[in-house]
C-alpha cells in the first residue's frame, strides 16, 4: 500500500539516504583503512581455539561453531577463540547477542563473555590482556587481567593482580546485580535479549575507547599491553558473534 505522507518515491529516497548518512557511523572514529576480516562467516581459520580442560586447538565438544554466518559459542566450557595475528592501532567492530543458556559455575548468574585485547604472554583462562566486559547489565566495563593495566577517566590506575582481574565499570553504569536476564536500571547500553548489538574498540596507541550500540562505555589511557591478539570468550553462557573486523587505524 501507498502511503501518500511519504510523498513522491525520488523524495523518499532522498530520506532514507540522509537517514543512513546522518546515523550509520559513529562519528568518534578515527580515520583507518580498509577491513581485515576476521571472521567471513564460514570458518575459523584466522583463528586459535583454547579450552580450559582441552588445551590450544582442541575442542571436542565443540564449543565454538561457525554457523549460519556466525560464530556460535556454547559457553558450556571455559575457553576463546583468540587471532593467530597480533595487532597495534586499530578500529575493531564486532556484533554479539545472547543464546539461552547459561552452565556451571555460572548457571543461573548474568550471561557472560568478553572481548579481551592487547593478549599477550601464556595462553591460559584468562591471559593477561585489556577486556572489553560482555555481560548482562554490564556490558562496556573495563577488565584488566593477569598484570594487564589502564589509567581510567578519573585518573586512576587499575591493574589485575597476577591470575585475576580487577575492573572499571562503564560511563553511567547503575546497580548490578548478577543474575540471568539482568539489565541495568539507570544506563543499560545493550538491546532487549536476542538482538543483535554492535561492539567498536579503538586502540590508538596506549589510548583505548569502547562503544556499545554507538555510545561510548568506557575510555582509558597508558593501557598495558598496547598490542596483542585478540580473542573473544566462552565463560559460562550461551552467545553469538558476527561481522568481526578489524580496521588498522591511518597515521
């Protein structure tokens, strides 16, 4: 049916161009190149695989699975898949929703997963890194695990202890409280559950920025490492990743 409010096709067209001109990016981008893929919806094979109980390329349950133009992890171990590559400079985009389930240690608790960066040192559960929290409620929080460090908005700086991880919780963060389903009150950034979000992380030097559908969650400096792989989590829920790629920022 016609909806004669539109008015004629060539000015409806006009609009919907400004539309996507006006909303599609994010305008805190920095300038950057041209898209390494790192994940073209059909294999994993820009990437390593680790499982806490299995070791490096081993996964006999298999916990992660390309499917469907996704990376489907089951969560119901503890692990990553993690680049082969390691990279500095760089704008990364990748977009996540939520499974249903959720397994021990963590069943019944907040869905949970990460993108941790800057990975470097042994490959363990969790090397030391800078992670991009992926949580119910929490998502854009800062993490600094197994020596990894950051200096936060306010000055302070925050660095995990030697096999844990301390945190910075996101810009407007509200009360938390870590049970299946959570959403913030006062300043949740996810979208209701099944959606798809977008994930941006600008790494520009020792400078990082984290966005959760657009708005900026978290941002620090000095971070420690400055480089490193990449990896994204399975930690005891059910999740779904898509569209990761990483652009290598321009000098």
């Amino acid at each position: 049916m016609r909806n004669s409010r539109l008015g004629s096709p060539c000015l409806f067209a006009v609009l919907v161009l400004a539309g996507t001109l006006s909303g599609g990016a994010n305008s805190d981008i920095p300038p950057h190149g041209k898209a390494v893929v790192l994940f073209d919806g059909h294999d994993l094979a820009k990437f390593d695989t680790f499982l806490k109980e299995h070791g490096l390329n081993n996964d006999p349950n298999k916990v992660f699975r390309a499917e469907n133009g996704a990376i489907h992890v089951s969560g119901k171990e503890f692990g990553y898949v993690i680049t082969k590559k390691e990279f500095a400079n760089y704008y990364l985009r990748a977009e996540f929703k939520w499974g249903e389930g959720t397994y021990a240690p963590r069943e019944g608790q907040a869905r949970d997963s990460g993108i941790l960066y800057h990975v470097q040192g042994q490959q363990k559960v969790w090397p030391r890194s800078v992670e991009c929290q992926i949580i119910e409620g929490g998502t854009g929080d800062f993490w600094m695990t197994d020596g990894g460090a950051i200096t936060g908005r306010d000055g302070v700086r925050v660095t995990g202890p030697p096999g844990t991880a301390m945190k910075i919780d996101r810009i407007g963060k509200g009360p938390w409280t870590n049970v299946t389903g959570y959403r913030d009150p006062v300043g949740e950034l996810e979208k209701p559950h099944g959606e798809w979000n977008l994930l941006e992380l600008v790494a520009q030097g020792d400078h990082v920025k984290q966005f959760v559908n657009g708005k900026l969650a978290n941002e620090g400096s000095q971070a420690f490492p400055a480089s490193g792989k990449i990896l994204f989590q399975s930690e005891g829920a059910e999740v779904f990743f898509r569209d990761i790629q990483l652009f290598p920022l321009k000098p």
